[in-house]
C-alpha cells in the first residue's frame, strides 16, 4: 500500500479592486488505489480508440499524485452519466450556522451543477443533494479539531468526519453517493482572504468508512471565496466545481506562483473570479470529447486539421502532438463562449502535458503567444499574462529541441481555425 500523499495548494497573490493579497489557498489530494464507492469507477475515456491515437493517449506515470496521463488511476468518481453529489452543511459549538443551511447550499447550486452541464456538453448529469437541510452540529468547537490544510484524514480530519458520519448517518445512505460535499460554515476558521481551507481527499482508500463505503472522494469548503470585487454572489461558487475536479482525478495545474503556467485557461489552475472552462485535453481525459474530435499529430512531415471551438458542441476539438510516452502538446480553440467568460483574445491555445509530473508542480503548461505583453484584461484574479496567450492566424509556435511547429493558417467564417503542425 502507497503512503498517504498530500498536496497543499500554491500562495497566490490575486489583484482585486482593492489590491487585496491572498496568502494561500489549500488544496490536498491523496492518490492511493482503493475499493471506491460501488457506484463509482475509474475515470478514463473509453478504450477500443483507432490505433492512430494511441500515441496521443500518454500514460499515467505511477507514483505520480494525479498524473495527467490516461487512463487515470481507480479510485476516483466517474465523470459521465448520472453522479449523484451528497452535500453536508456543518457548523460547531463555536462557529453556529451563519444563516440557514440552505443558504449555503444555495451559494453553489444549482450554479455548480450547471457548470458541468455547460463544461462537459451535457455528458455529466450532476445532480446535487441535501437530505438533511438543517445545520450538522459538530460535538466540539471548530478548535477543537485542529484542521490544517492539506492534512488528509490525519487525527483532525479524521475526527471531524467520523463525528459528521455520526451525525448524518440516521438520515443519510452514503453508499448511495458517488461523492460528498461538506460545506462548513463560513465563519468556521480564518477569513478565505486570509488563507483558503477548501481542501478535496480523492482517491483515498485511508479514509474513514459509512454504510460499508470509505468516503474517499470528499471535498471540504471552507469560509467564502470573495476577494471584496463584488462578484461573490456570481464567482463564489467556483471553489467547488474545482475541488470536485479533483474527485474526478484532475490535478491542480497552479504552481507556487500562482496561475503562471496555465492562468485562467483552466479551472483547475484558476477559481477566483470570473468563470472559466476545462483544457480540451481535461475534457478528453474525463470523457467528455470522444475519440473521434482529437487529432493525433504523431507522425514525421506536416499535417493540417480544422479545430472548432471547444465550447461549442462537436466537431474536432483537439489536436494533439506526443513527444514521448509521457508528454507531448495539445492544440485547441479558445473564445468567449461557454463557461469561458474572461476571454479577451480568442485563438488557438498551445499547451504541454507531462504525466509524469506532480499535481500543483505544473504538469501542463500553456505557450504564450506575446510574452512579457502584460496581457488583455485587468480583470481582477484573472492572469493577466496569459490572457493573451492563443495564437491567431499567421502566426507559428516552435519547439526547435523536439523538433515542433505548429502554425495557425487560418479562420474561417463559422470560427474554426485550420492549424499547421510539422514534425521533423
């Protein structure tokens, strides 16, 4: 058996309104194999592709906390079809509900839900639930506890869900759920401005068991995400589609530096502020592109392909160029539709993918177009580096080392975008 991993997410400094400084924004995940739920299975695209993409499904690398290669490991919750979402609202001695329950519930769905609705063309019916719409009270004071970010099931954890357990289980079937949400009262702890606790356990087979299930896909959320910009009530809720990426396997893509090798091109680098989507090669790995809208640019010479834009529903979508068995760059297009709101250069975005890299250590990593521009936007907790990191028509991205040119020919009147890619 694998020791308990853990992964704290990265200090990030955000700019609002107010130049407000963010210290740091916790995020854990522990990656161990494991019996999961019963209605729950390893998250993979579904075998039996044609034998041209194989050299563009790079695979996941053991060992690695969340690696980005495919299939990804058992453990976590499937990410297709129906998945029903246990949600939990606790509070403690010390820190009683702030308002009602449902209040709470309220500031992530049915916004959540959406959101992967949009995200994932309607191949993920999340439907969220609260059998129990009063306040969970916790036998001791938050304190108590001693919660500490990224500490997954260790004695304070491990208390504070066995007490939860104990709580909801009259009323509560966890084996009926593919994943659990525990949204804590947000004055429970420190202020999110001040350090963010929202922390997610996947894939966990350590974790404590209720009704014969181990919740081993859990995610915590603390406080509220509001960085004083005045766009809480619309923004706010993203902290949530973002731990439960996790649930599903996904990584986090932000480094120590905040959102610098992937900015707001991703949720699961960005989830403050204003919306954003999946990277394309994200939406492969859950199963929500099929086989038949990615291009595998494996072979030497030059090809070209037509990508539509990735929030618009089928057609191609992504093209993808390996350099080994384990990484390789993926090609999509990038607008302002969708769950995408802040795009303000769409184009072709180019990034590489690395599955033998850690999560939070920057397994992917976008290619700016423009660098050092300072970008097209000031909107508050948007990178603004990367906002105008997509390629437009005419101009050409290169790997000179691995012998890589990807050019951007064209666009057409429908917004599709032909793209060149040469291997030498």
């Amino acid at each position: 058996m694998q020791r308990t991993r853990r992964h704290i997410r990265r200090p990030v400094a955000l700019a609002a309104a107010a130049a407000v400084a963010l210290a740091a924004l916790a995020s854990a995940s522990s990656t161990l194999p494991g019996p999961p739920p019963a209605s729950a299975g390893p998250v993979a695209t579904v075998p039996g592709d044609a034998a041209a993409l194989g050299p563009c499904r790079i695979a996941t690398t053991m060992g690695v906390q969340m690696s980005e290669g495919m299939p990804t490991a058992p453990g976590y919750a499937r990410s297709t079809g129906r998945v029903r979402a246990l949600n939990l609202m606790v509070d403690f001695p010390d820190a009683t509900g702030d308002g009602s329950a449902l209040d709470r519930y309220a500031e992530f769905f049915p916004q959540t839900a959406e959101w992967f609705s949009t995200s994932s063309y309607g191949r993920l019916h999340y439907h969220p639930e609260a059998p129990i719409p009063d306040w969970l009270r916790m036998p001791q004071p938050f304190s108590a506890y001693g919660i500490e970010r990224g500490s997954p099931y260790e004695p304070g954890y491990r208390g504070l869900v066995e007490d939860i357990v104990k709580a909801a289980d009259p009323k509560v079937d966890f084996s009926a759920y593919d994943l659990v949400n525990v949204l804590i009262t947000p004055n429970a702890g420190p202020s999110a401005l001040d350090t963010v606790l929202s922390v997610t356990f996947s894939g966990n087979d350590e974790a404590p068991y209720a009704d014969g299930v181990p919740l081993s896909n859990t995610s915590f959320v603390y406080s509220r995400q509001d960085d004083g910009s005045g766009t809480y009530a619309e923004t706010g809720y993203r902290v949530l589609p973002h731990e439960n990426g996790h649930v599903f396997g996904l990584p986090d893509l932000y480094t120590v530096d905040g959102g610098g090798t992937v900015g707001h091109w991703d949720i699961m680098s960005e989830d403050w502020g204003a919306n954003n989507d999946l990277l394309g090669w994200h939406k492969w790995k859950l199963g929500w592109l099929d086989n038949e809208q990615v291009r595998c640019a494996s072979r030497l010479g030059t090809s070209e392909y037509l990508l539509t834009p990735l929030a618009t529903e089928g057609g191609p979508k992504l093209a993808f160029a390996p350099l080994s068995e384990k990484s390789g760059y993926a090609v999509e297009v990038r607008t302002r539709d969708g769950n995408d709101e802040a795009v303000c250069e769409p184009g072709v975005l180019i990034y590489r993918v690395e599955s033998d890299v850690d999560t939070g250590h920057g397994p992917v990593t976008v290619a700016d177009s423009d660098q050092d521009s300072g970008g097209c936007t000031r909107r508050p907790n948007v990178h603004a580096e990367l906002s105008d990191a997509p390629y437009r028509p005419g101009e050409t991205f290169t790997d000179r080392t691995n012998g890589i040119r990807i050019t951007v020919v064209d666009e057409d009147e429908q917004g599709a975008y032909r793209v060149r890619i040469t291997r030498s």
